[in-house]
C-alpha cells in the first residue's frame, strides 16, 4: 500500500475513533494533515478573537519544513496509537 492510500485510509479512520481526543491532540492531527496535504502553512493569521482559527493555525505553521511525506507518515502513526 502507498504512503498516499495510507494516508488516506488514516483519514477515514480518523472519522470512527473509540474516543474523541482532546484538544491539543486534535489539533496535531489536523497540522499534520493539512501539511500533508497541503505543504507548509499559508495564508495570513487569524485575528486575535478567533481562537480556533488562530490555534489551527500556528499548530500548522509548526511544522513548517517538515516534508509532506513525513507529515504524512506522522500523521498515519498518530491515528494508529488512537485506534
């Protein structure tokens, strides 16, 4: 199987997890992904009130550098540990 299906079945099985992970685990798992998918960050930073938005945001911009691959696999593991 290929890193990219890999990656793919992660996602889906990011979708039925026995239990919702916390916030800061949450919030590795959407850097991760956005940086495999996506490369590294981009786009301006949220404003000061969105909170969320803002804590996604400097999460992804993290990882700036890492390789998608590697944020791939990283992100693969991660969802393995929460099965």
């Amino acid at each position: 199987m290929s890193l990219q299906e890999q990656f793919e079945q992660a996602q889906a099985d990011s979708k039925n997890l026995p239990e919702r992970p916390d916030n800061m685990t949450l919030l590795k798992i959407y850097a991760l992904f956005k940086q495999g998918s996506a490369g590294d960050v981009s786009g301006e930073r949220p404003g000061m009130t969105d909170f969320v938005g803002r804590a996604k945001y400097d999460a992804w911009a993290a990882l700036a550098g890492t390789s998608q691959d590697q944020a791939k696999q990283q992100y693969i593991d991660l969802i393995e540990e929460l099965k």
